[in-house]
C-alpha cells in the first residue's frame, strides 16, 4: 500500500477532532464555564465564548468527517481528495485554535497545538 502514512496520519487526525468534538458537545456547559475563566483577559473572546465554540465544534466535526471519508477513499481507491481537504481542515482548525490559545497568553497550550499542527501539515503535503 502506498498510502500507510497518510492513511495513519488521517485516522490520527480523526481520532483527535472526533473525540474533541464529542467533548465539546456533551460537555458544552462544562467547556463553556472554563473557557470563559480562560479567555476573561481577552477583548476578542471574552464575550464571545458560546460563539467560539460553535464555531470550533462545526470545524471540528467537518474536519472529522473528510479525514473519516478520506481514509475510505484511500482504503477503496487510492484517492486524495477527502483526505486532503480533511488534513486542510484540520490546519485551519488547528490554527483557529492557536489564535485562541495566544490571545489568552496560553503558551503550553498553544505549544501543544503546534505538535498536532506538524502531523496535519505533512497528511496536506502527502495528499497534494
């Protein structure tokens, strides 16, 4: 199979978004008390927390969706296209939520997003 890394990289990229969208959404009242103590000391945010994470869930659940179809195409007939829009997808998820991290001057935070970053970059470069 020549397509293992990219394959492996789409699933990790699933699992991830898959199981922070589920969080999210069966724990939104949950999510949304902490990210308003977390984004408090930001002028962008601070108001705007139920917004933000409507609209990370929506990411999150199409990036799911286009690296699970991507890994089938893969699997079924070799083709990129799902998989590639997923791992775009998953890089603008990714920096959506850096921006968030950096505005509250969450820097371990944002570090931790910029190690999942490396694999989405390299699953967009594979499937270009």
């Amino acid at each position: 199979m020549n397509n293992t890394a990219s394959l492996l990289v789409l699933l990790f990229l699933a699992i991830t978004f898959i199981q922070s969208a589920y969080d999210k959404v069966f724990a939104w009242q949950t999510n949304i008390d902490w990210l308003k103590g977390h984004f408090a000391n930001t002028s962008l945010l601070k108001n705007n927390v139920s917004l933000a994470l409507g609209i990370i869930v929506f990411l999150e659940l199409i990036t799911s969706i286009l690296t699970l179809v991507g890994c089938v195409e893969l699997l079924v007939n070799g083709g990129r296209v799902f998989g590639f829009y997923g791992a775009v997808f998953s890089c603008i998820t990714l920096i959506m939520l850096l921006l968030g991290q950096r505005l509250a001057k969450d820097y371990d935070g944002a570090r931790t997003i910029a190690i999942y970053f490396i694999p989405a970059v390299l699953a967009v470069f594979w499937l270009s």
